[in-house]
C-alpha cells in the first residue's frame, strides 16, 4: 500500500494582487500617545471611575 501526497496536492496558488508592502510598525507611528506605566495606571483608574459613575 502506498500512501502520500498526489502532484499537487495540498498546493494552492494566489492571484497575484497588486498591492504595497506595509513598511510602518506601530513603534514607528507619530501619532500613538506614549504613556508611562505610571501615566497608564493613572487613566485607567479614571476610566473606571467613570465607568463606574455613569451605571450608577
């Protein structure tokens, strides 16, 4: 008994797309806000208090 894999098999093939390759990383985007941990805890206990107020 022979078992494996026929030709071709477990192949498949893409449609070649024209598309650009993504070279910006989110550590090189401008725009994001850098917080230190301290600043993050910080609004995060805020962001609960205010969730917290506004189901009361």
């Amino acid at each position: 008994m022979k078992f494996g894999m026929g030709e071709g098999a477990g192949r498949i093939v893409l449609e070649g797309l024209e598309t650009q390759p993504y070279d910006i990383f989110s550590h090189q985007n401008a725009d994001i806000v850098r917080l230190t941990p301290q600043q993050l805890k910080a609004r995060m206990v805020a962001k609960d208090a205010a969730a917290k107020t506004s189901a009361d």
